[in-house]
C-alpha cells in the first residue's frame, strides 16, 4: 500500500528522534541526574548535605505500600518515575501571558513566575523590598539569608514521608522564599506562577516565612502550558508564621490531566496568628496531598476552604490535618468536593488534639456532590483526641445532583446544562462566601463553570 | 392574536400507572379556569405534563401552545415559549440567590433564542424591575439575596412563586396551590397578587382548595377533575357549590371516575 509508506517513515523517525531525546539529553531521576541538577546550582553546605541524604534515602525507601491506609485508596501503579526527567533547563520559554488565572485586575507587590522549576520572573516592588521583605528564588536565599532558610527550611516538611518527599527534597529546584520582617504588613498580594510544560518536572518548594506581627497574602497557581499536559509535580509547601501574625495563601492546582501531583503542603501557626487558607484542586491526573495546619500557640486559628472538581479518569487525594497542639486554637476546615464522569476524589481528614491542648475548637466538613454514575467521592472524616475540655464537630455528605432540582430549573427556561451549572456552582457558593478575595472568588467561579458538563 | 393552550385527549402515566385517562381543556389568553377535584384525582399531574417532568409520560393526546406542538418542547423551551407553573412544592437551590435566578429566567423567557452565556438583562434595570416588583408584592428586598427556597417557610416559598410569575410574565400560568399551607392573611395577599399579576393579563390554570383565591379571581370556567378526567366543567358557580357541598354529588354522579379515584388513591398510598 504504496499510500501507507510516507506516513510509516515519518512515525520512524518521530521515534527514533524521541528515544534520542530521552537517552542522552535528559537527566533521570538517579545518580546522574541527581549530580547534574547539583553541579548545576550553587549553595552552602548545609543544603547540599540535606539533598544528599534524601537522594541517599529516596534510593532506599519503596514506593508506597498499596496496603497502608494512607494509599489504600489511591493506586499509583500507573506512575512510573523513569518516564519523567529532572527538572532541566528550558530551551525556549513559552508563551505565559493567559496563563495565570489569580492576576486578573489584582494590584500585586511581587511576583515569582517559574516554569518547569526554572525561575523565569522574579519581582518585589521596591517599597517591600525597603520595608526588608524577601521575595525571591529558594536557591537565592538559601545564599543570602542562609540561616534564615536553614532555620524553617524542612520545619514541618517531612523529607522522610515517603519516597515521593525525599525526592523532591534531593531535586528541589525553582523554589520560591518569602520573608515578612516583624510587624511589616504586606497590603498587595504576592503572586507565584508555577507553570509546567507538556512533559516537564516540577519541584518547587515553597517556604513563607511571616515573623511576629506580619502580614500578607500569597497567591500561588499551579497551571500547565494545556489543559492535557502531561508532567510531574514533586512539591512542597511550608507556610511558617510567628505570634499574632496572619496570612492568607491561596493554592489553586490546574495541572494539566496527565499531570501526577505528590505533595506535602504544611503551615505551623503560632500564638495569636491567624491563617485563612484556600485550596483549590481540579487539574493532574492524580494527585496525593498531604495538607496539615499545626497549631502550636495558643490562640492560633486557621480555616480551610477547600474546592476540588475532578472530571474524566482524573484521581484526586487529599489528606487534611488540623492538629492542635496548644490550648484555645480554632481549626475550621470545610472541603467542598465535585465529581463527574468516572472520576473521584478521596478526602481524608483528621482533627488531632495533644493532651494540653483544652479549650481547643475544631471543625471539619466534607460535602461531595456526585454528577455522573460512574463518579466515586471517599470521605474519611476522623479525629484524634488525647485532651478532655474540647468542642470537635466533624461530618461529611455525599450527594447526586437531584433531577427535581433541575427540573424545577428548566420550568425557568434554564437548559440542562445551565441548571447543571447553577447547580454545582450553587453547591460551591458556601465556600466562595468565605473567601474575603475577589480575584480568588472569581477565578475558582470561573474555573469550576468551565468544567460543568453536558449530561443527558 | 389570540394565544391558546390546547390540551386534547391528554393521557398521562407514571411508570406504568395511567393517572390522566383523556383530559380536554381549552385556556384562551386572558381567560381564568379553576381545575378543582379531590385528593389524588391528578391535577398536579395536569400541571406536570403540561411542563413536561420526565417522570410523567404522555401515552395519548396531544397538548399545543398556538398550535405548536407543545409535547415536541424540552422543558426549558416549554418556559420560554410562555407556560409557567407555580409549584405546590419549589424545589430548594442551595447557594444560588434569588436575584441572579431570577436574572438568568428572565433573561431565558423574554429573550427565548438566548444562548447559555450571551449577555443576561442589565444588572441595573434588571434590580430596578425586581426591587418594583418586590415593593408592590409587600416583599423585602432582603428576599432577593436568599438562596432560591433555602430555608423558606412554606409561606415564603408560594410568595417566591407569585414573585417569578411577576417576573415571567408568561402567557399562560399553572398555579398548583398557590394558597395551600398559608394563613388567612397571607392567602388575601397571595390572593390579591394574583389577581393583580395575572387576572386577565394571562391564562390562568388555578388549582385550588380554597375559595379565597377564587373570590380574588373570579373564573369564568370551574373544572372537576376525578379520577384523571375532567368530570364536570362550570362556571364559578360549580366552584362556589363544591366549596360549600364538597365533592359528594360529583363522586355519585361519575361511579366509574370515582373508581378510578379511589384506585389511584390506594396505588398512591403503597407507593
């Protein structure tokens, strides 16, 4: 079949070029690559030391165990590391203008945009920098504020968690600091772009720093270059703040839907702080999270508004822990989960209570509203409680779209889909009537009506 | 032009169960019929079909909105060609307010070609016309940033019903006991609204138990129904009759509907 021929020569070579690609051009995640990606960066000893011993750790451990609870219902058999590559540099930089999606009309003070763990932007209005705010690359200020970073860097991160954390620790790259000086108050929010392209690596580690007194807000948006992009994100997340400091941190995950997202996000609050904190997921195809609020001052408060939407085969997991550790802290997390097609969510929270921590109050929610059959919500709401002057309430609901409703919606000239829509964005408005940010309120409106099917 | 709803021969069954068994019923714009009839007789049904609920299906007849063929209508195409239903049990729409439903319905009825995202009426016009309307319903504005029948009373929600009718403003208008579950104030008002709203100004189908809604607007066609079928159809006298006599006579006089009727009651009462 002489039309047939051109077509199998271009598909040869389109291999073989690729096979090229990945053998010598791109370093794995193993000896090699770890020494090229540290050979390639400049930074104390200190830090040098940590990576070798997570690599040296990451080395020894297995993957998780299928059988622990805590990956009893997420299976990662489908992930194999060797199709990834460690981060490397970029060839040409894409195109990033419409990516971002927390920007739109927000007077920002600073921002940090990185690409497949490259930083490709790094700003601080002048007047923060004056005030002695640090807003720059991890690498940057592990140079020039090395103790500073030694001191909270892996502070509540756990590089032993498992295999996916000590490698992110041994090929942290692109990471982002921030540092509020005492009493500084951070009016414009600061913004951080993490963009993977279609097949790279992310490993970001982000460490905010807020001292006694301090404020700010951080907008920090996961996206890919398309909505299919394949990639992977190692990441971490510490969120560290002093006495009566307060911060708002909004994460919004869109990874593009081939995209494996394995992360510890963590925030030690201290006395008299307070910590608003906004957590959106609906891109990767899977994603493992484990997300705690540790309150270790007394008084310290945080709530968590949590979005998740999945559609597709997407997986999305998301481990919460509020835990109190000193007395008279209030924890409130409410996670609001949407599924569709034969996608599913997997929600596992815990409230945990030291034996000192009386007078704690503690309040944990999950509602799923399930779209399609073939949709799964788990949600494992749990708490641990060692102390006996407690008020710790916890509950979780899981629902299907009611027919009447949409009916009800139709007799209004709403389509199916309309009525869909209001529906599921509806469900979502107690979350939204939390968020105290526009840009934020309207991007995650945006973001979740996009995603709303069609369904008969 | 004069608008018509059309209903002929109207068979309509849940499941397998026939509950309407060959209703015919004409409403001209502007024309006022009571549809009245006991327990489980299968107005609400009427009410229903004719909006099209995916759980009733039309096994005979036909029903047509100025000829067109109303039964060939999606749902939400029945509501922008002009038919409205006031339900006797609203359904709650948890997170979404009042005023932005009521935005996206309006917008849906008045410009019925209008695709899901083209532009919705005017933010200001559209709450200058709702705030009108909500002041001369004796409603605070306070209602419009509720979520749709969250946590209202039964009271609350027929109000919401008469709201949207206002809003609407539909060529015909199914009110499914409109006046049930209020008290004697709140029926005058609700009463007096209708009358107001659509008296004249449409074609109203009321179902009711009540005379109060009657007295307010006042019917030129009472209909019975028993057993699926339109027994009896009057003036407002027949209305006034069944009101202070009740449904003896009729139940005597149409052995087969009443058998039909008591059938449908005990089906009900299994299920």
């Amino acid at each position: 079949m002489p039309a047939a021929a051109p077509l199998h020569i271009k598909s040869n070579h389109f291999t073989d070029h690729s096979i090229k690609m990945t053998s010598t051009t791109l370093p794995a995640f193993d000896a090699t690559g770890f020494d090229a990606l540290t050979a390639g960066v400049s930074e104390p000893d200190w830090l040098k030391q940590l990576r070798r011993e997570a690599f040296e750790h990451a080395n020894a451990m297995q993957w998780p165990e299928r059988r622990s609870e805590e990956w009893i219902r997420t299976d990662i058999r489908t992930f194999q590391l060797s199709k990834f590559h460690a981060p490397v540099a970029l060839e040409t930089k894409p195109e990033t203008d419409t990516i971002h999606q927390l920007v739109d009309g927000v007077d920002l003070g600073g921002r940090i945009e990185t690409i497949d763990s490259q930083i490709t932007q790094c700003e601080l209005s002048d007047e923060l920098a004056a005030k002695g705010v640090v807003f720059c690359s991890l690498s940057d200020a592990a140079k020039s504020h090395s103790e500073l970073v030694r001191e909270h860097l892996f502070s509540t991160f756990d590089p032993d968690h498992d295999r996916f954390a000590a490698l992110h620790t041994a090929f942290e790259k692109g990471g982002q600091f921030l540092y509020v000086p005492k009493n500084v108050v951070v009016e414009q929010p600061l913004h951080i772009g993490s963009i993977l392209t279609d097949g790279g690596s992310d490993t970001t580690h982000t460490l905010i720093v807020i001292e006694e007194g301090a404020q700010a807000t951080v907008l920090h948006e996961y996206n890919s270059v398309d909505s299919k992009a394949a990639g992977l994100h190692l990441g971490g997340v510490e969120l560290i703040q002093k006495a009566n400091s307060h911060l708002r941190y909004v994460s919004l995950q869109e990874w593009g839907h081939k995209t494996y997202h394995f992360a510890q996000q963590k925030a030690l609050v201290g006395r008299d702080a307070t910590l608003q904190w906004t957590i959106a997921a609906m891109g990767s195809q899977l994603s493992k999270v484990n997300q705690s609020v540790d309150l270790i001052g007394k008084r310290a408060e945080c709530q968590v508004n949590g979005v998740m939407f999945t559609e597709a085969r997407q997986h999305l997991a998301y481990h919460t822990q509020q835990y109190h550790r000193a007395p008279d802290c209030r924890s409130d997390f409410l996670y609001k989960s949407a599924q569709q097609d034969q996608s599913r969510s997997v929600w596992r929270g815990m409230i945990k209570v030291d034996p000192g921590a009386q007078k704690t109050d503690g309040y944990q929610r999950n509602d799923n509203l399930v779209l399609s059959e073939a949709a799964r919500a788990d949600s494992i709401p749990g708490l641990e409680i060692e102390a006996d002057d407690v008020r710790c309430t916890h509950g979780s609901t899981t629902a299907k779209v009611d027919e009447e409703q949409i009916f009800y919606a139709r007799c209004r000239g709403f389509t199916r889909k309309e009525a869909t829509r209001m529906i599921v964005i509806g469900f979502f408005q107690q979350i939204f009537d939390r968020i105290s940010i526009e840009s934020v309120r309207d991007a995650l409106g945006d973001a979740i009506a996009r995603q709303v099917r069609e369904y008969d | 032009m004069t608008h018509v709803l059309k209903i002929e021969n109207l068979h309509v069954s849940v499941g397998d169960k026939p509950i309407l068994r060959g209703v015919n019923l004409t409403i001209n714009h502007g024309e006022t019929h009571a549809l009245m009839g006991p327990n489980g007789s299968g107005k609400s049904t009427l009410g229903l079909a004719i909006m099209g609920h995916p759980g009733y299906e039309i096994t005979e007849g036909s029903i047509s909105l100025d000829g067109e063929d109303v039964l060939e209508m999606e749902v939400n195409e029945r509501a922008r060609a002009g038919i409205f239903m006031a339900f006797q049990r609203p359904m709650a729409i948890p997170g979404v307010k009042m005023a932005d439903f009521l935005r996206h319905a309006s917008t849906n009825v008045r410009r019925p070609d209008r695709k899901e995202g083209e532009d919705l009426i005017p933010m200001r016009e559209f709450r200058k016309e709702l705030k009108d309307k909500m002041s001369h319903l004796q409603m605070d504005v306070e209602f419009a940033r509720r979520y749709v029948n969250d946590g209202f009373s039964g009271g609350e929600m027929k109000r919401a019903e008469i709201l949207q009718l206002a809003m609407l403003q539909p060529k015909f208008a199914i009110l499914d006991e409109t006046d049930s579950g209020l008290d004697a104030d709140a029926v005058r008002l609700a009463s007096e609204s209708i009358a107001d709203i659509g008296h004249q100004k449409m074609g109203l189908l009321i179902i009711t138990h009540h005379d109060k809604l009657l007295e307010h607007n006042p019917p030129e066609f009472t209909h019975v129904m028993l057993g699926g079928r339109l027994v009896e159809t009057g003036g407002k006298e027949l209305a006034e009759e069944l009101h202070q006599h009740g449904y003896e006579r009729i139940r005597n006089a149409y052995p087969d509907a009443e058998a039909a009727n008591q059938e449908m009651l005990a089906e009900e009462a299994l299920a």
